[in-house]
C-alpha cells in the first residue's frame, strides 16, 4: 500500500509540474495576442503553436525564432533544433537568419559550426545581427518556410481514438550523428505528410514527451494515455515529432516510416 501511495503522491507531483510548465508563459500569449487582428495570421498568437503560418502574396509562410541557445549546442546542432518547429507543421525551410553574440573568438567558432549545418542541411543562413564583445556566447535563429499543405498541422487537432505515435530518432549525440538522424526525419517527414492524414503534430521539447503528449491532449480537448516502458526518456528533449493519427492509419505511417529508414513508435492514445 505504501508503495502505491508513494507512485500516486509522485504522479500527482510530476503531473501539476508538467502542467506548471505548459502554462507559464500564459501572461505573454494574452500580452500580445491582440495582435494577431493586426495581422490576420494563419496560426497566430492565439494559437500559439510551435511556429506562426501567415499568408503572404499568396504563399503560406511558416516561421519561428528559437534561442538563445548556449554554443555548445550551437556547435553540435541548433540548425536543426530550430529548424524542427517549421518541419512539424508542414514547412519546407527556404531560409534562416542568425543572432550571434559573446567574445569574438566564440562567435566566429559558433558562425563555422552554423555554416556546416546549414551546408549539410541544405538550409542556407541569409543574414541576421551579429554582435562580437563581452558576455556569454549565445545564438538565436530565426527560420522560414513554404506550406507544404493547404493548411498547418496544428497541435491542436487531435480526435478521441487517435494514436499517439512518435516519428525519428532522439536528435543526440556527436554534430554528424545529429544532422544524419535530422536529415532522415526531414526527408521521411515530407514524404508522410504527403501520404497520410495527420491530425496533429509538435516537435517533442520543453518538457520532453511527458509535456507534448499533455499539451497536444489538453489543446485538443481531450485526454491521453501513454504506455508503459516507453524507450524514450520522458522528460528531456528529444527533437523528434509526436503525431495524432486515426488508428486505421498506424499501420501506413509505420510503413512509410520504415521505407525511410525512420522509426515510428506507438506511444500512447488520446481519449
């Protein structure tokens, strides 16, 4: 009894912090959100998604701004990290700008390692602010794409019944071996929305799984389940894609995915 008690006491702890998480930034998305009337976005503020989608001369542009991040993930990939939340919704990245600051020694190292992950990626670094003096080394990045689709994938369209399945790799490891698992993810990602209806999407981040299953589950309205021993560490980052898909599509995503060399793991449900 005591043991059961202990796993409900901690449930509960882990559950109010997941959700601490989710909305602490709720003061700022009722601060600006008056401006999506200004600018009648797609996927606005209101929304608040994990990138913006506006429609410009006919073209859907989806875009985000990611950091600052500290250089030793500049130096290894956060191309990629802020590459992802355009990806997610349904964006082929046409370009990026950077924000570079700290001692010039560090912001040149941190320019070199941006310039091989946008080389590798095929994700060209167009402009940006770069600013060479004292203080901690940091980055920030700014990237745009092209709808892919007629509309988003938004986080929040997720039905009762739908499978909860994560898509990729866990974006770790050394520079290489990050951009290898990105490249797979991107390319059977495009390939899959292409091929299946999703319902919804978000990259897993702040919070790691435990937070995107709830905030995917609770934008929709709904409830979740998640399994048991999942082989994904459930509170860090991972950088790899949570989708809602109807159950009668598992079977077409996993497929899709292992043609790819992508694997797609059944993670949970919402109910």
């Amino acid at each position: 009894m005591l043991n059961l008690l202990t796993a409900i006491i901690l449930f509960n702890e882990t559950f109010n912090k997941t959700m601490k998480d989710i909305h602490a930034l709720d003061w700022l998305r009722q601060l600006f959100v008056g401006f999506d009337d200004m600018a009648e976005p797609v996927m606005g503020i209101g929304s608040w998604d994990d990138a913006v989608v506006v429609d410009l001369g006919g073209k859907k542009l989806v875009c985000s701004c990611d950091g600052p991040y500290k250089k030793r993930l500049v130096m290894k990939s956060a191309l990629v990290h802020a590459s992802t939340d355009v990806v997610v919704k349904g964006g082929k990245i046409l370009f990026a700008l950077d924000t570079l600051g700290g001692p010039e020694k560090d912001v040149r190292e941190m320019a070199g390692a941006l310039k091989e992950q946008g080389e590798s990626m095929g994700i060209p670094i167009l402009g940006g602010n770069t600013m060479a003096g004292e203080g901690e080394a940091r980055a920030n990045i700014f990237v745009v794409g092209e709808l892919a689709l007629d509309e988003p994938i938004r986080d929040s369209g997720g039905r009762k019944g739908d499978k909860l399945v994560v898509v990729g790799e866990s974006i770790w490891g050394e520079p290489e071996e990050r951009i290898g698992k990105a490249k797979r993810l991107f390319d059977c990602w495009y390939g899959l929305i292409r091929g299946v209806d999703i319902h919804a999407s978000k990259d897993i981040t702040k919070g790691g799984l435990a937070n995107t299953a709830l905030e995917m589950a609770e934008k929709s309205g709904l409830g979740y389940n998640l399994y048991d021993d999942l082989p994904f560490h459930m509170y860090r980052n991972l950088d790899n894609f949570l989708i809602a898909v109807d159950k009668n599509n598992l079977k077409a995503v996993k497929d899709l995915c292992s043609k790819k060399g992508c694997p797609a793991v059944e993670v949970g449900e919402l109910i």
